[in-house]
DNA sequence: CGGCATCCCGTGAGATACTG
DNA sequence: CAGTATCTCACGGGATGCCG
C-alpha cells in the first residue's frame, strides 16, 4: 500500500492560496495544534494521562525534569484547550484529578502516527545529522 | 473501526518508565520531531515542498511574513534533518532548487493525520476556549 | 496537597543592512 | 538570486519562595 508512489493525503495536499495570507497561516487550526503538540511537555502529559487519570503531584513525580510551574501551565494549556479535565474533590486536603478528555483522546490517534513515524525513522535523520557534521 | 471505544495504538501506548527519566524525554526521537514540526514555519514550508520543488526567493514570496532569516534558518535545518534536499545549479546568477527528500515525504504522511484532526475538531477547541473565557 | 508570584535566562523569531 | 551578519525583543521555561 504504501510503496515507492507515496501518496499525500487530504488538507496538506488541499490547494493553498499562494503566497499563503499570515493572517490564514496565523488563524489556522494546524498551526494552532502544532504549537500546542510542539511544546516541551504537552505530549508526554498527554500520553501518561491517556493510559490512567493523575492527581497533580502524582503527575510531577511521575515525570523527572519538569517545573510546578511548567506542569501547571501546561496542565492549564490542555484544559484550555479542552483536551484535558481538572476535577477538584473536596477532600482534606485537597485532591485534584487531572483526565484525558474524549478530544484529548482523538488526539492520541494522530500524535501516535507521527511518534511511530519518529520511532522509525529516528536513525536516519541521525544519520542526515551526522551527515552534515562531517569535515 | 474508530467507534465509542478509542483504541490508542502503538507507541504512545506503550508502557513507560515511571518516573519518566529526563534523559530519555530529551533524547527521545518523538521529543525530536514534535520540536521540530512545532516550530513556526517548517511544516508549512514542508506542504509547499509537498507540491513541488521550489527555488528560494520563490518561496519566501510565497509565504506572506516569513523573514529571509527564517526561511534560510528554518530550510537549513529541514536539510540538516535530512527531510529537504538544496539542490544549487551552477548557472549564473546561481539557483537553488529545493525539494521534499524521500523521507520528508513519508513524514507528510502522519503530519496530515494530524492536520486532518485539527481541521475536524478545530471548532471544539475554539468551544472549549470559549468556555473558558466566559464570565 | 495543589498550587501562584517573582525573578531570571536562553532561544525562537523579526527588522534591517550588506555580499558573492 | 540567494543568501550572511547584527541587533533586538518576546516568550518558553527553570529556580525559588510563599499560600490556602
């Protein structure tokens, strides 16, 4: 199916006004996506919450590196954007849960095409890189 | 086939080592590619590439509000990534032909998927902000 | 526990000017 | 035509400390 004619799907193959308005490029939704999926930490939250809900702290002890800060901000990104849900239980003290809402889940579809296609092919684009460091 | 139950595939799916060690997250090819494609300009240039071989000045008109500095620097590292191929003929004044690389080609392929869900679920993300914004 | 406020720094990215 | 060189600024993101 997939063989030497690789053929190029849907909108990126959709016609484009050219040259491309900023404004349409600014507003489109793609653009949106990619920047909220490009972000340091917005997709490995997304996977861990896509195979169970965490509770905040949980969540920063489960990912080595990451800020309160960052985790926060994130986290409120998602939520923003309706791709993750904050539940606060009225406990003492305080529990919150944090959920992969059903669009957070959609996404999941896609971003696990593209991090297969990154797994795959990884090694060549080391090698493109190495490549290019050569003297 | 994608019905109620949303299946999660493949490596997004694939267990992880808990706490998430920042190495790995850093070294992590998706880390890569995500960081990549989220950049403000690569994946669009990639779609024009997509259609054809463009020369350099042809596409910085061709996007309205992309910088030479950018176009060059944003080109540069699709090269050095091995997914655009800069072609120079020595003709004179000098042209430079640019075009998607085999591998730039099959990674338009999940980066449509992907386009494809922001296009369909675009409307519930500007919802879900909406929502948000409300007094 | 689950945050928010503040300070600080590296880099993504634009504007402008110059070159082979 | 196809770039390089500077300067500049905004913003992503980390460190630290305080709060209900």
């Amino acid at each position: 199916m997939s063989d030497t004619h690789t053929d190029v799907p849907s909108v990126v193959s959709a016609p484009l006004p050219i040259p491309v308005p900023l404004e349409e490029h600014q507003a489109c939704p793609v653009t949106d996506v990619l920047r909220r999926v490009g972000d340091r930490w917005s997709v490995l939250i997304m996977i861990l919450l896509g195979k169970r809900s965490y509770r905040f702290n949980e969540l920063h002890r489960s990912i080595e590196g990451i800020s309160q800060r960052m985790l926060t901000r994130t986290l409120r990104g998602l939520e923003h954007d309706g791709l993750v849900s904050r539940t606060v239980h009225p406990t003492n003290p305080p529990t919150v849960e944090y959920d992969l809402t059903p669009l957070g889940r959609t996404l999941l579809e896609p971003l696990s095409a593209l991090a297969d296609w990154a797994v795959a092919h990884g090694a060549d684009i080391a090698t493109a890189r190495e490549r290019h460091a050569a003297p």
